[in-house]
C-alpha cells in the first residue's frame, strides 16, 4: 500500500536532519505502528512563540532497557532516519522522546493515529483491512509494548501460559479482539473496574490461554522484546517462570545470552 503524503508538513529542524518519512505500508511500519499504539505518546504541545510536535516512548527501566537500546531506536531511524537517545527517566523508566512536524503528522494524518492521552486510540483501519502479514505485524508490535506472557500454576508442576491485554480504550479493545479472532485465537474478553493511582478506571481486557495457542503465537506472531522472549525460554528450560524475576536474573538462568538468538545492536538485526 502506497501513501498519498501531501499533507506531511517538515519544520525546518526536519529538512536540516534530513528525516524521511515512509511511504509504503510493509511490515516494518505495521510493526512501529503496534509498538506506537502500544507504548508511544503524540501530542500536539502549542506554546506562545512555537508548537511541539512531541513523540516519546516509555518502558520498564530494568526489563525493556535491552530492547530500547538493541531495538526501538534503531528502526525509528531505519524509518524515520532520526538518530534518538535512550534515556532513564526520573521515575526509573526507560525513554525515548523526540520532535518532529514530519513524523507527526504522517503518524497522526495518514497513519490514524490519535494524539494522547489514549482513551480513544484504536488499530488504524488500513491496518484492519490489510493482508494477514501486515496485521500478524502489527500485533507483534503491540504486544512487545503492551501485552503481558505470565504462566499461572494449576496443578503440581503444571504451569498454564497466559498471554493478556487490557486497554482503558473500548475501541481498541474491540479492534484487537477482532484481529485475534481474525487470526484465529481463542480468546476470553470482559470489562472490568481498574484501580490505578487510588482512581477506578474502566479496562477492558483479553486473555489468550494454553499451550497450544502460545504455540500458535509463537509460530504466527511472536515476539521481538527480549522481555517477553526471556520469559519464555525460562518457561520452556524450567517448566515454570520463577516469580519476581526480571530480565537480569531470567538471562542468569538462561546462560550464554549469545546462545539465545536475543537481539543485538545494529540495522542489520532489524526483522519484521
């Protein structure tokens, strides 16, 4: 799918750092796209003498270090060909943030994507009318950001695999519960009351559960996040995940992080 990039408007910082916008829809984008409705922020920030044009991306400060560094921001500059930064924020997360009119505006004009907060984004519906690989893309980006793998135990060393989603935005549940559906999983999805910060939220959540469905995933869509990969191969060495673990400790049971196949630095390991 080609774009029509018209309405993309480039701030002179974007035509002196030569930023380029994508003009083809493929998985690569479809994967940032996830990722972006997963964990991202946009807005639109106008003050008296000039407007921001503000896009961040925040992470678990121990567990999505890794992936930040050997992952994120290298396809925002494969994309984008923006150089960014890693950085820990004062609340010990992990940050990307950058400024970009170019950016902006593609992801929010020709991309679909609503600005923050959240409470109304949803799956951009090229996204939703496109080909199997594009959408298989698309979630993997979401759920490297935003899905959870745990494994919950039911019986003496029998360790059952959840993978979960919850969203406070109806209609990005509703999109993600038609894509999985789309895709073939079996899935168990509500509404519920959330707490959060001594407030009660609307959450609408999706669970995908058993080993034949992780297998499924794991085959169809998997996962690019060193976070969500580790867990896994703990599972599959150990039969179960040590609880409280992060991703520090899950490499010290693993061993030999090269014999992994985890990502490391560099374009070249770029896979979509």
């Amino acid at each position: 799918m080609k774009f029509d990039l018209s309405n993309v408007r480039y701030s002179r910082n974007d035509l002196k750092w030569n930023i380029k916008i994508p003009d083809l829809l493929d998985t690569k984008l479809a994967f940032f796209l996830g990722i972006q409705v997963g964990d991202g922020y946009l807005k639109k920030v106008i003050r008296e003498s000039a407007v921001d044009y503000c896009i961040m991306f925040e992470g678990h400060g121990t567990n999505e270090l890794k992936w930040y560094n050997s992952y994120l921001k290298w396809l925002l500059k494969d994309l984008f060909n923006k150089d960014v930064k890693v950085v820990k924020s004062s609340r010990g997360t992990v940050q990307i943030h950058f400024r970009s009119k170019a950016a902006f505006t593609f992801l929010n004009q020709i991309c679909d994507i609503s600005e923050s907060p959240k409470t109304y984004i949803r799956i951009p519906k090229m996204i939703m009318d496109c080909t199997l690989d594009i959408k298989r893309s698309f979630l993997r980006g979401l759920a490297d950001a935003d899905f959870s793998l745990t494994f919950k135990k039911r019986v003496k060393k029998d360790y059952y695999p959840v993978i979960f989603f919850q969203t406070y935005s109806k209609l990005l549940y509703k999109d993600t519960k038609k894509l999985l559906l789309n895709l073939g999983f079996r899935i168990v999805h509500n509404y519920r009351k959330s707490y959060r910060y001594d407030k009660v939220h609307d959450a609408y959540y999706i669970q995908i559960s058993g080993r034949d469905q992780l297998n499924k995933w794991m085959k169809e869509v998997g996962f690019k996040s060193s976070n969500h990969i580790t867990r896994y191969l703990v599972w599959k060495k150990l039969g179960y995940l040590p609880i409280g673990t992060d991703i520090l400790e899950r490499n010290q049971i693993l061993n030999k992080e090269a014999q992994l196949g985890l990502v490391r630095p560099g374009p070249e390991n770029l896979r979509y």
